[in-house]
C-alpha cells in the first residue's frame, strides 16, 4: 500500500497541482490529507475542487479551517491591539484575509463540506500500525505543533496518553521522520507557506506492506512568482504575509 501525505495547502492550488502532477507519477493507494487546506492563498476553491476529484482520500481539519468556519482568529486579539497600537495593521491583514477565505468558500458552496472536517482520523497499516492522522498534536488542531527540533521532553508531553505507533502532523510546515520512545513521527511539510530552506512544494509517501513502512519525502518546484501574480492582482487582504513566506522572508 503506497499512501500519499499532504498538509498545509493553504489555498494554493498551484502548489497543490504540481504535488499532485509529482504524485501521480507513481501509483498511489490513498491520500491523507492533513488540514490547513484554504487559507490563506490565492484559490480556495480550487484547491478543495482538486481535492474532492483524489480517489480515496481521507482529510482531517487544520487550525486555520476551523478559523474559515468558525470566525476563530489567530492573534493578534483586540486587547493585543489595545496595549500595542503597532499591532494594528497586522490584526486588519488577519481579519481581511480569513473574512475573504470564508466569503470564497461560502460563494463556491464548500463551507458546510470544510465545516464536517474531524479532529482526528486513526488508521492501521498492513503490518498493524495504529496511525493517528491530527493536524498539530494529539487532541488538537493548534498550539505549537511538533517542531523537528523540538526536545524530546517537551514531544513527550505533547504525545503522553498517545497510543498510536505512527503520529501524521502538519502544521509547522517541515517534513520530520523522526522516532521518539515507541512513536514514530511523520509530518510531510507543506505544500505552501513553506518554512527555510525548503521553499518547493514538500509531500511525503508511506511505503506500507505487511513487513513494516518506509518514509519518502520530496521536495517539488513550482512557479511561485505566478502564484503571487494571482496575489497580486486579487488585491488580496493577505498578500504581503503570502508573499514573504513564498519567497522565504519568514522563519
């Protein structure tokens, strides 16, 4: 069984095509998909188009879909803004750009199938591995996450009570294989947004059979200057913050 791993799309479908384009190279089995699919880029839409079109596909939600359909917001919050006046122009980009996502979802008739999105999805391979499919870390969709070099004791108390042999994460946009005590986590990076010095559209495949797994990551290139072409002249709301982390300005 060969499942393909996908996180952090982000509303770029332009990323997601090349991915997919990558992906279907080789035979794939399944698709697991794991949140943070539509904000905050250029095509929400259609990205969840290209997405409902993959044969056995399984999807969990990520902290910024539940934002799209919610009204939840990352911070900066109104009494950040109070105490700190400089704050204000990143609370309108965040306000703006999650308002626009949602108006696109809502008009192209995706938010009540974004909406049903779980927390969580366990799934077992054929050699018995219990996977947890979550997007940050077990039992939520947000917070830190598991960062690659995050230490060992403070993975322990993010995984403690976790049952699952192999954890699938997203969230903080780098591709991890690593093993901690009797967990083995995998997060595939993300396929937009993406965290220096990985700036290519990054996936992850699952080679399972019945004698135990292995890991693939890869890393595919993309026209991200198109993609901030589209940016551009959408006047979207979140441009600026796209823009920098596409061209690798943010950490």
């Amino acid at each position: 069984m060969r499942i393909a791993l996908l996180s952090d799309i982000h509303g770029n479908s332009l990323a997601l095509d090349a991915a997919l384009a990558d992906i279907a190279t080789t035979a794939v089995d399944q698709y697991w998909i794991l949140g943070d699919l539509v904000a905050l880029g250029p095509d929400p839409a259609g990205v969840l188009q290209r997405l409902s079109m993959l044969k056995n596909a399984y999807f969990i939600r990520g902290n910024t879909d539940r934002y799209v359909v919610t009204g939840d917001r990352p911070g900066p919050f109104p009494q950040d803004v109070a105490q700190d006046s400089e704050l204000i122009r990143r609370f309108a980009e965040v306000a703006g750009t999650f308002a626009w996502t949602q108006g696109a979802i809502t008009n192209s008739g995706w938010l009540d199938w974004l909406a049903q999105l779980p927390l969580e999805l366990h799934k077992t391979l054929p050699d018995g591995t219990n996977c947890l499919l979550v997007h940050a870390s077990p039992g939520t969709d947000d917070g830190p996450g598991i960062d690659k070099d995050m230490p060992d004791q403070q993975i322990q108390t993010l995984l403690n009570g976790c049952s699952a042999d192999l954890i699938c994460v997203g969230h903080t946009h780098q591709p991890i294989n690593r093993k901690l005590d009797g967990w083995r986590i995998l997060n595939p990076g993300s396929i937009s947004n993406p965290r220096p010095p990985v700036l290519q559209a990054s996936y992850a495949i699952l080679d399972a059979t019945t004698g135990g797994c292995k890991i693939e990551h890869h890393q595919i290139d993309y026209d991200r200057e198109q993609v901030i072409a589209q940016l551009q002249k959408l006047n979207h709301p979140g441009a600026d913050f796209i823009i920098n982390h596409l061209r690798g300005l943010h950490q």
